[in-house]
C-alpha cells in the first residue's frame, strides 16, 4: 500500500536576507558566493494511521533541472548582482531537524531580481534566515552553524538583531521571557555522526552524481521518531553537506526543486509505502512450501481485533498466527508432500476467538491441497503462461472521478475466449503513472495487489492526485498488461482561496 502525503508548506531561506520566499514555485539551494537551504513539513496524521514496522517513507521533490547541455551549464546572475550562478554537479544534498516552528510567508521574489518587478512580490514576512515568524527568531542565523566556531551576530545593513539571550524558542513563546541559550550545533560535527550511524539532528543524505536527478530522501527513521513523539513534527531543512562549504569558488552553485506552489504536474510528495500486501493461498495451497491462510475478524462490517491471539490448526498441528493489520490475521501453514496428497479438503480451525471479554466459538474454514511441484503441470503451465487476459473494475474508463474519494479496484484474471476466471499464482502489481507526450511518469510505482479468495483488489486514494488523466498498468509475473485502466481526477475549486 502507497500513501502519498503533499507537502504543508515550503520556503527557502538566504544567508544575509530578511526576504521570505514562501510563494516561489522552485526551492533554489546555493552554495558558493550565494548561501541558501530549503524547508519543508508534512502533516504526518494520515501516515500515522497506516503505518507499519515495514513502512518505508520517501520524501520525492522533481529536479528542476534540464538534461539539456545548452541548460546545464549556461550561468544566470545570482540574486546579490554582483556574481553568477551555475548548476552544481557532484554534490551531497543533507536534511536536518528544525527545532522549532516557522511560518512559510507569502514573499515571492528578491528585491534585486532582474527578471520580475513589483514590489508586491517581495516580503519579510514570515520565515527568512534570521527568523522563523515575524518576532520569533532562530536562535542562531540559518537555524544551526555550519562550522564548529561560535557564531556572532551579522548586520545585513537593515539594522542589528536581537541578542541571542532574547531569542524565543519556538512560535507562541512569550517573547519578553528570557530563555536559556542551548547547546550550540554544529552541523558539519552532525553530518559527521550521520555518516557514522550516531543519532544526529541530520536525518538523510543524498548524492547528486550529475545535478539533474530528482531528490529522494529516505525519512523513514525520522517519521518513526515522530510519530513516536520523540522529536515535534516541525519538518527539515535541506542545504549542501558541510564538506562542500570549504571547496573555493568564484560563483553560486545551485539546484532546485518544485515547491508545492508548481502550476505544474510535479508537486513534491512524502511517499509511504507499506510492501506488506495480503496473498491469501486458499486458493492455491501447495504442498512442501509456506502458505498463509488468512482470517478476517469483522464486527457490523469493521474489521476488529481479538483480546488475545486467535490459535489456528491445521490437522490437528498448531501453526503460527501473526496479527497482519486491524481484524486481520494469517497463520503460516507448511504441510510434507510426503504426508499429504494433492486436491485433499482440509480444515484450518480457528480458537480462542475473544471480542470484548466475550468469547466466540470457533470458526472452521476449507482449502484444498495443490502439488508443490510436478514437472508435467510445469512443462504445460509454461505453454499457457501469458494467455490471460484482465479486467479492472471499481472505476469506469474515461470516468471522472472526484479528488478525495476512495475507490477499491478489482482485478479480474480470465482465460480469453471463455467464461473462467483464473487466481493468480504469481504476485500482481499495479502502476499509476500520467502521460507525457511519449513518456510516461510514475505517480505510484509498482506496488502490490492484495489477492484473496474471492478477489483481487487495490486501494485508490485519490485525494492525493492532482487534477490530471491517470493510467493503470497490471503485472503477473513478468508479464506487464499495459493501460489497463484510464480517469480523470476533477476538483471542485468553487471557494478555494476564499
């Protein structure tokens, strides 16, 4: 299963500005003459409710970047006027804890920008590299240090900043109460513990080998942490890894992402993703191979779980049973080929069923035996592989679906040319993508589908595609079925902005 979380909100910050950027389309991270880093944050609510031990989370910002050479290396003034910026090539691009709250504002532009005039664009509102709300400040300029030397307060030529022992420690702090100065933070001494597996303020690394590709940070330890409640939910600031601020360079080096302010397709997106889906192998039970039987726990049509661990048996053997997610269960069934035949009913008893202190008799369910392996069945079933056909049912072709409704997709196996419906021996995947003119661009990639006895299914969540025409592709086995299904997702955008 796949939970796509938009961002809240994103801003960048520049080394020496007041100016706040909250509205621009693109994040531009710096380093040279220009210093700059990104922040952003996700509501994690959503990614609370399903998440697993096994769930992996993957922040997905698209690179701004063209793969054209006339692109990659043509320079454009940087934002000071006085120097040139160039796209970076071979870098690390690192994400660190904010400590506090900020707010994004509404800036848009520079004030010395060449391209866009008006002063209406341009603010001081909001996040910038000495505050993180108008009268909330970092405690030190840019949230933390660079380098392992103690820091002294800059003058930007707008006036002199508070002092440090005035600095509040997060948005709705009294801001005439004095507070403690903490620790200092290094973050070039932080990316160090990264790298060396210690827990740090940095939480993910990445390296860019050409600059163009498209950022994936592996968060998964950070949102665990946060849903634990270990660390406040107050998102991260990605800027170059320390090791670069020593290189020397007479000009800006950058790269930039999409922000969730796009007027294109490529808004960034905390991808969850939970490997675990349901293979229930009643249907194809095989003998001297693991198989999991499932039972499903079902109150008033909600799943519900036990008081205690259901016990399932199998000819008379106790198996054992794993809790797979809210009134699910599995047990994990191995049965001897030598001690059993195929196409034999047996019976898979489930005990110990308590709901609400109130005990439930015992629920008994059938499947049938299949050979582990015969080389005839082999040799005929690799002449028929490929044959079938699928069907996906749950939303119409060109349908226009409603952003924010749910919808469960069936998937249908058939044999052409006749009535049978086949159960899949193989895993099935699905793949969401939109195209492109000839290219296609992965919304959901590969991911399970859940195949049970009298079904095969997926989740679609569309509340968090963007207006667009989506495709389905399905996989059996190595065989891809392509442009199985095609929607639209449609949005209402009757008082948005209000």
């Amino acid at each position: 299963m796949v939970t796509r979380t938009f961002l809240s909100k994103c801003t960048t910050i520049y080394e020496g500005s007041r100016e706040n950027f909250g509205l621009n389309p693109v994040i531009m991270i710096n380093r040279g003459l220009t210093n700059s880093r990104a922040l952003v944050q996700f509501n994690i609510d959503k990614v609370t409710e399903k998440n697993t031990p096994s769930t992996k989370h993957i922040l997905k910002m698209y690179n701004c970047g063209s793969l054209d050479e006339k692109t990659m290396t043509k320079k454009i003034l940087s934002e000071d006027s006085n120097g040139e910026k160039l796209r970076a090539v071979s870098f690390d691009l690192m994400a660190f804890r904010v400590p506090y709250e900020w707010d994004r504002g509404r800036g848009f532009d520079n004030s010395d920008d060449k391209w866009f005039a008006g002063d209406a664009a341009v603010s001081t509102q909001g996040c910038n590299w000495y505050q993180a709300a108008d009268g909330h400040y970092w405690q030190y300029e840019g949230i933390y240090s660079e380098k392992s030397v103690e820091i002294t307060s800059q003058d930007s030529g707008e006036g002199p900043l508070p002092a440090f022992d005035n600095i509040i420690s997060g948005i709705g702090t009294n801001n005439s109460a004095e507070v403690a100065k903490e620790p200092i933070i290094y973050l070039d001494r932080e990316y160090e513990r990264f790298l060396n597996g210690e827990d740090s303020v940095v939480v993910a690394v990445q390296h860019f080998a050409t600059g163009t590709e498209d950022m994936q940070l592996d968060l998964t330890k950070y949102v665990n942490d946060v849903i634990s409640g270990k660390y406040s939910n107050n998102g991260l600031c990605i800027c170059f890894a320390p090791v670069y601020d020593d290189l020397e360079d007479n000009l800006t080096r950058y790269v930039g992402f999409f922000t969730d302010k796009t007027n294109t397709f490529y808004e960034p997106v905390l991808e969850s993703r939970n490997s675990d889906v349901i293979i229930d192998s009643r249907q194809n039970f095989r003998l001297g191979i693991e198989n999991k039987l499932y039972f499903y726990a079902n109150a008033l049509g909600d799943g519900v779980d036990f008081d205690e661990m259901p016990v399932c048996k199998v000819d008379g053997i106790e198996f054992p049973v794993t809790h797979y997610s809210e009134g699910v269960y599995y047990a994990t069934v191995k049965l001897s080929q030598k001690d059993y035949e195929p196409d034999m009913i047996l019976v898979d008893e489930w005990s110990n069923l308590k709901y609400n202190d109130i005990e439930i008799e015992a629920v008994e369910q059938e499947f049938v035996t299949h050979a582990g392996f015969s080389f005839t069945n082999n040799i005929s079933s690799k002449r028929q592989k490929g044959n079938e056909f699928v069907v996906l049912s749950g939303v119409r072709n060109d349908e226009k679906v409603n952003q924010g409704d749910e919808r469960i997709i069936e998937v249908t196996v058939k044999i052409p040319y006749s009535g049978v419906q086949v159960h899949p021996e193989n895993k099935m995947s699905y793949r969401l993508y939109v195209k492109d003119a000839y290219r296609e661009v992965d919304v959901i990639d590969w991911d399970g589908v859940n195949i049970l006895p009298d079904t095969n299914y997926f989740t679609l969540d569309t509340s968090t595609l963007l207006p667009q025409e989506y495709h389905v592709d399905i996989k059996i086995g190595n065989k891809t079925h392509k442009d199985k299904l095609y929607f639209k997702v449609v949005n209402n955008i009757t008082g948005q902005h209000v």
